[in-house]
C-alpha cells in the first residue's frame, strides 16, 4: 500500500490516468522513445495532501535541458515584479536583508530584487534556466535545496529574512526535507512563502489538467497548516492568486504562537465545505472531468466530421494530461501554436501533434481553436481580437466544454 510522502499513513487513491509521458517531454523527433509512467491521484486522510502515486526520477525533468521558461507572458512577467515588490515592502525597515528563492527559473522575479540591490540567492536545479537567471544579473546556485544545502548557504550568508518560491514547492518530492531546510536557513520573524496551483481551483473547475508528473503535490491550507506545524513552523497567512488557473499563496513564520489571518480561517472553512478533508470531495471531482473529456472530444469529433480543423493555442505541459487523458491527438488536432522557441516543431508527448510558430497560426484561415494555455484566457483574447471578432472561436473546457 502507498503511503503518503509527508506523515506515512496511508493513502486512497483518488483517480487513475493510466500510463503518461512526461509533460514536458516535447519530441524533437517521432522515432524518440518515450518514458511513461503509471499516473494516479491520491489523498491522505491524516494531513490532508493530495499528491501523486508514482513519480518520475527528478533527474528526468528538472535537468540541463528544462523547457520550462518562466518568461514567455505577460501576465506572469507583471505577477512577478508584484511578488517582489511584496517583498521589498515587507523589508522596508530591516537592515540588510537577505532574499532566498527556491526554483528561480530564469529570474523571472529575482532580477527585481537584484535590481534593488538585495542580498539574495536563488537556487535552481536546472542548469540551462539557471544561466538565463545568471544572464538577468540574479545570483544562482545551481543545486536542489535541502538541510545539507540550507547549512551551508547560512554558514556563508547568514539566515534569510524572506525564503520565497513560485510553482517549485508542489515539484518537490522530498517536501520534508526542504522544510528541515527551511527551519535551518529561515530568521526567527523571518517568513517563508510559496505559491502553487491551488487544489481548492483545480476540484472547483474540474481542472485536472494541473496533475502532471512535475506536480507531486496539490496543496491545501489543510495541507499546508500540517505540514507547517511538522516542521515547527506555522501557516499565518494566505492569498489567492489568479495565475495558473488559480494558486494560492501560503505564508509561514517559525513558531506556533504567530498571528493567524483571518483569510486562513475563511480559506480553510472554503476548503471544508468542498470536502477536500473527505474523499467524498475528490469523488465528486474524478465524476466531472470524465465527463469534460467525453464531451471535449465529441465536440472535436463533430467539427472533423463537418470537414473543419481545429488547432491548439499554447503546447503547455498540462496540455499533456488533458490530451492522453481524453485521447485528443493529431487526428483531431491539425497543430499546436505557440511563441516559446524551443518548443516550435517538436512534437507534444504521447500525442504527437506538431507545435508550429505562432507566425503559422496567424496566416492560417482556421476558424477553431482550443485554448489550451486557458490559464492566459485574458491575455490571448485581448491579443485575438481580431480573430474572434472576424468569427474565429476558442473552445475552452473548465469547468465545462464552450465556444466562445
Ligand atoms: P504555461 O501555462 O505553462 O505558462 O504555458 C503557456 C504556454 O503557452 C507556453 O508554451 C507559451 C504559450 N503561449 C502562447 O503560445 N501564446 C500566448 O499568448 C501565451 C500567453 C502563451
Ligand atoms: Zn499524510
């Protein structure tokens, strides 16, 4: 039986996907072999964590060769500068501070923070994104955070009066072990805040794509109060963020005697009356997804049948999930665009459908489009006027299919 990576009792399996490729396991080549691996959701009704049964060895995703730029919108690059600007108002009145970020990415918000001059470090396990963070003037580490880790950064820095990480704390495996870290390196009064797709967005939409092999874990305030509390340390704070389809950031202080927001009983409360303390909750939720892939792919079907084609906006990694998992391939899907280079004619994992430049998308006459980045909605219909305005339509899918 498994049992759960935080507190060891034993799990429940929520859902089964069946055998996944990596998510972004983009394909320079069709005759490259691809690793798969058996994906299931599971819950912990002791501390509340819903996190993956198998994994995927780190070392096969977070490499030298990781696709994942932080930088490629808007949206997030704005999101960003605003979480260092929380930070730089936060150390306002402390005398020279120093910033830790785990999973910097391409320094995305660190550069902010090196822009003011802060004592800061940022520790990036992926050596190819590392060097973009380099080039942004951050300063890196290159390496996975843990006690070891913690010991020596403090030995040569000091304790960190903010430890910060976006989309990195749901990656990591050994969660334990990064908290152990956390306690070592973090000030007393100091705080420590993450941000990850939010479980509460993800059961609420039937937004199941966020389930890939890089998200371990799908935290809760449930959760994330336990796992603080572990760890001698405490949940203080949480706020909603409108990135990724929804996220929420926690923040934690060491202690158990800290101030606790008002926002985090609401929130807890919120998740309660959803039952994600309850397998009841997550039963419910395994029941709609099926349902928006079986009507998905009748709606793509339909438009085959009638002799149109239908391309895909943004070949994201949890595009992945939605197209094994529904069984949308290249027969229903002529191409994916996309902006970011390093994806423009490789292949998307499992499914095999070409990703094309941008450039293709806007001389192409194709009147169906499924948004597959819908987490950008905002930023792509603004950009599509034109489109959408002369009849072009997306299809979007969460919490139900629509043409819009
Ligand atoms: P993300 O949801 O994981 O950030 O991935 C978004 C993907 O969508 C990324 O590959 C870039 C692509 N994209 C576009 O092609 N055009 C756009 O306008 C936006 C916002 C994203
Ligand atoms: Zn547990």
């Amino acid at each position: 039986m498994r049992t759960c990576r935080i507190c060891d009792s034993a799990l429940t399996e929520i859902m089964s996907f069946g055998d996944m490729p990596i998510a972004n396991g983009f394909l320079t080549s069709l005759e490259e072999k691809e690793f798969l691996f058996p994906m299931t959701l599971h819950f912990c009704s002791q501390c509340y964590m819903v996190q993956l049964g198998e994994t995927v060895p780190p070392e096969a995703m977070f490499n030298g060769n990781y696709q994942f730029v932080s930088s490629t919108s808007k949206a997030m690059a704005d999101h960003f500068q605003g979480n260092a600007e929380e930070i730089q108002t936060r150390l306002k009145n402390v005398s020279d501070p120093f910033v830790v970020e785990l999973g910097c990415n391409d320094g995305i918000m660190l550069k902010h923070i090196a822009q003011a001059g802060i004592r800061h470090l940022g520790i990036e396990p992926s050596a190819n994104v590392a060097e973009m963070a380099k080039a942004n003037g951050v300063n890196v580490s290159v390496q996975f955070f843990n006690k070891a880790t913690a010991e020596k950064i403090k030995a040569e820095h000091g304790q960190a009066d903010v430890i910060c990480g976006s989309n990195v704390f749901c990656h990591i495996e050994d969660l334990n072990s990064v908290f152990e870290g956390i306690q070592v390196l973090l000030k007393d009064g100091g705080v420590l805040f993450f941000e990850d797709p939010y479980i509460y967005d993800i059961v609420k939409k039937s937004s199941f794509d966020q389930i890939y092999d890089e998200h371990v874990y799908y935290f809760s305030g449930l959760s994330v109060a336990e796992l603080a509390k572990r760890h001698q340390l405490q949940l203080v704070d949480m706020a909603h963020q409108d990135v990724h389809g929804g996220s929420m950031r926690y923040y934690i202080q060491p202690g158990s005697q800290n101030t606790v927001t008002e926002r985090v009983v609401e929130w807890i409360q919120k998740e309660e009356d959803i039952q994600l303390n309850d397998t009841r909750g997550y039963e419910k939720f395994k029941d709609s997804v099926n349902a928006i892939c079986r009507d998905l792919k009748t709606m793509l079907e339909d438009i085959k049948q009638r002799g149109d084609k239908v391309v895909g906006y943004g070949a994201t990694s949890k595009s992945t999930t939605l197209l094994n998992y529904a069984g949308i391939g290249h027969d229903l899907i002529d191409y994916i665009s996309d902006n970011t280079p390093n994806k423009i004619n490789k292949y998307t994992p499992g499914t095999h459908i070409p990703i094309k430049a941008y450039e293709e998308f806007q001389q192409d006459n194709a009147r169906h489009v499924l948004l597959l980045a819908w987490n950008h909605k905002k930023e792509i219909f603004a950009k599509e006027k034109d489109f959408r305005a002369s009849g072009g339509r997306f299809i979007t899918f969460f919490p139900e299919v629509v043409i819009e």
